[in-house]
C-alpha cells in the first residue's frame, strides 16, 4: 500500500503547513555520480533513512532509491537522459513526481518532490558498495511496446480488432491523468491525440468492451453538466466505434463515496477497483453482474484481496484467467506493486502465482491486458520512468 505509505510520511512532515525548500548553492563541477550512497531524508523535525544506487545504463543515468518509512520499505526508480548536468533532475516513479540531485566528491544532496508541491530535503554520502548488477541488467532489458516522448502511460487497452490503442496519460503528476487514442497503420501505431471528451477533468484507466462497443473508463468529472469536479473517481462509459465517441454515462448503479476505477468487463459483468468502505484493505476488487441495462450491487471479490491494495484487475471475457496488480507482499514479491495471476476454479479464484522477475521489478507494473488471441501480455512499468507500455509473450499453461 505505497501510496497510503507515503500520505502518512507526508502527514507527518507537513504538520506545519508545506515545506518550501531552498536549493543549496550548486557546484561548478559534478563528477563520479555513479555509486551507491547513504540517504538521509528530512521530512519536518523527522529524519529517514534510505538508500540510492546509480547507474550509467546506454547513456542514461539510472537508479534506485529505498526508503525505510514508518511500517514499510519503498522503491523508488529514477533516471535522467542528463547525466553531466552540475544539478541533475530525475525522473521518477509514482508517487514521486520529481528528484533533484547534485553531486560533489562523495557526497549527494537534492530534493524529493511529492504531489502538489510537497518537497523533502535529502543528503547522502557514498559507500564502498558497489552498484547491484541485477540493476543494471533490469534497465537496459526493458521489453518497451510503445513510449510517448512527452506523457507516462498509466494504464492502457485496445480494441477489439486491435486497430485502436487508448491509455491514460500524465506528465510529473500520476493523479492527474487524460486518455489518448492511437490508430495503426502499417508501420505502427500513430496520431497520439486526446480523445474528444478528455482534457478538462482527470480521466484515467480506460477499457474497451469485448463486443467492441463501449469504452469504460474512470473520471473525475462531475455527474451533470457545469458540475463541479468530484473530489473521488467514479466508473463511466462511452459508445466507441471506428475511432469516434459518443457522450459519456455515468455508471451510478456502481458509485460509492470512494474512488471507483479501473474497470474491465466480461461476458458476466464488471470487475473495477475501490477504496469505498467495507473493504479488506486500502484498495480491493469488486464485481457486479450484469442487471437489466444496468449493474447489480458490487459483490468485494474477497479471495483474491489482501490487507493491503490491489492496484489493477484485468480479466479475460471468459473469465479464466485473472491479472491482478497489487501491493501485497506475496511469494516472489519483486517490488511495489507486482503483478499476478489468477485462475478460476468452481466459481472462485485461485492459484495465485507472481509474473516473476521477466516483469515484475522493484518498482511498479500494474494495468495488465492479454492480446486477442492470449498470447502477448501488454502492462506499464514506471521503471524507467514515467510509465511505458511493455509487452512480453504470454503462455497459459
């Protein structure tokens, strides 16, 4: 459960109001950046520590920041296609937004950006440890599917006969998301546009039906119009067909005063994430079968949810096979968020089994999808931040 991690490390540190930081004064020269450093991280009156390895991976300078917080470790990926800069700026996997680094001897100083302005000063020596290879290896193995120059993929989907690619996009802040089309041709994918009805309020995780009729997504957006913009996510869907989109709908059979989101159908119903109350963790997995027009009540699909969050759910129309994203420290956890799978047997799931290291790393990878035909698996890793969409082989056993 990262995220509710780290609004407890920020409640802590922000009793006061935000922290506004102000930059040591910079070197002239910054050399010898590669290594592995002890952090301290100043959070208010409180101090954490934390670890950071970088890496100079195919011209880009990599790596991985560890933070011991109250109750739980995090992982941090973060990389620069800069890596000579006196005052480094990274980019960095969500939640963090951004981290500034300056190097000078053996020593590192910069500052981690939170949403919303929140800013936490951070100092490190360097170690004699060297930098782990399976590091390295991690970075420069990326199986990257498509990657926008100017946006990070949240979560992403196509249509039923491929044609389409959509994904929720942002830039820095992962909270604040718009969904993007693409069409493809013979030499890829192209036209990278926001769709006609996103930009104005924050849009996020897109899903195309198996009948290839609607686009189910989740939106910040109010109920009616000239509303104001809800503080939580709520389910919709849009009639998709050949690229063009009708009006969006607000599923209000599904809305609790929670966030809703994520979304994925099948021939029974609909599968979505929440954080609405009665839940088993901070996240968990609902379901709600198909009623007249509608939806019935959402049933928490509790044999696959933990203590912790359940991040992402994907389910194939048949509903054989389950790709769960979560936070839950299960066998062969790899990071932050891992992916899993699931299998349905006599009605419920089971078999729960970890991707493994192929795909899971010790940073995010969440919004799974199979291909068509269940031979490729597309997913986002924020890795090599922001987000891109990967793809590997798909076997079912």
């Amino acid at each position: 459960m990262i995220q509710s991690v780290l609004i407890s490390f920020v409640t802590i540190s922000l009793t006061g109001g935000l922290i506004h930081h102000k930059q040591p004064t910079i070197p002239e020269t910054s050399t010898g950046a590669e290594g592995t450093y002890e952090l301290v991280v100043s959070a208010g009156n409180n101090k954490f520590n934390g670890t950071l390895q970088l890496a100079l991976v195919q011209e880009r300078l990599v790596g991985q920041i560890t933070l011991a917080l109250p109750g739980n470790t995090i992982n941090l990926a973060i990389q620069t296609e800069e890596p000579t800069k006196t005052l480094l700026e990274f980019k960095v996997s969500s939640p963090a937004t951004k981290i500034t680094a300056t190097t000078s001897g053996d020593s590192i100083y910069g500052v981690l950006f939170l949403t919303h302005g929140r800013a936490f000063p951070y100092t490190g020596k360097k170690t004699n440890q060297s930098v782990n290879r399976i590091l390295k290896d991690a970075f420069a193995q990326l199986p990257i599917y498509f990657n926008h120059s100017d946006y990070g993929t949240a979560f992403s989907t196509m249509s039923i006969n491929e044609m389409y690619l959509l994904m929720s996009t942002y830039i820095e802040d992962f909270t604040n998301q718009s969904i993007m089309i693409l069409e493809k041709d013979s030499e890829g994918w192209r036209n990278a546009n926001k769709v006609s009805f996103s930009g104005k309020f924050s849009d996020r995780s897109p899903h195309c039906s198996h009948d290839g009729r609607w686009l189910y997504f989740a939106s910040t957006r109010p109920p009616i119009e000239d509303g104001s913009e809800e503080k939580s996510y709520n389910l919709w869907r849009v009639s998709f067909q050949d690229g063009s989109f009708g009006k969006p709908e607000i599923l209000a059979d599904l809305s609790s005063e929670g966030n809703d989101y994520q979304p994925c159908v099948t021939k029974k119903g609909i599968y979505f994430i929440s954080d609405r109350k009665g839940g088993k963790g901070g996240q968990d997995v609902y379901f709600a079968a198909y009623e007249g027009n509608g939806f019935g009540s959402p049933v928490n699909v509790s044999e696959v949810n933990s203590n912790s969050s359940e991040i992402s759910v994907y389910v194939d129309p048949g509903e054989g096979i389950m790709l769960l994203a979560t936070s839950s420290p299960g066998d062969g956890h790899q990071g932050n968020d891992d992916l899993y799978r699931f299998t349905r047997i006599s009605e419920k799931w089971t078999n729960s089994i970890n991707l493994g290291s192929t795909v899971n790393t010790f940073a995010n990878e969440y919004g799974a999808f199979l291909s068509k035909d269940k031979n490729t698996l597309y997913y986002t890793s924020d890795l090599l931040p922001p987000g891109k969409l990967m793809s590997r082989p798909f076997k079912i056993d």
